[in-house]
C-alpha cells in the first residue's frame, strides 16, 4: 500500500475488530450474561486508534480532529 495514511486507517480498523472479537470472547468466559461489544461500536474505536497513532506518528500535539458525527457511522 502506497499511502501510509490510508495504511495506518486500515491497520486501525482490524486493530478495532480484533480487540472486539477478543473482548467478546473474553466476557462470554468470564461472565454469566456478558455485554458484548457492538458491532456498530467498532468504526468508532477504529477512529480512536487512528486518532491516537497518527498524533503518535506525527509527532505533533495541536493537531485538531472534528468530531465525529454520529451518521458518519451508520
């Protein structure tokens, strides 16, 4: 992949799937009546990673994000 942005977006997205997946997993062992993670949650905790990791990778503290509008994710 070419873009290193789109990369890192991409890596956050199956970052976001997998941690769900593990936390569902988890909670269903460890608890009677768990409360799983959404799947509507998801491309919010990928936007989470990608928020984090790229500040990481930029280096720069006063980079401004919108928020995010919640039809975005629908």
């Amino acid at each position: 992949m070419q873009d290193p942005f789109k990369e890192l977006m991409f890596r956050s997205f199956k970052d976001a799937m997998d941690l769900a997946d593990d936390y569902n997993r988890w909670a269903a062992e460890a608890f009677d009546e768990p409360l799983a993670v959404q799947a509507s949650a998801i491309p919010q905790m990928a936007m989470m990673l990608y928020r984090c990791r790229l500040q990481a990778r930029l280096g720069d503290d006063s980079i401004e994000f919108p928020e995010a509008d919640e039809r975005m994710f629908d």
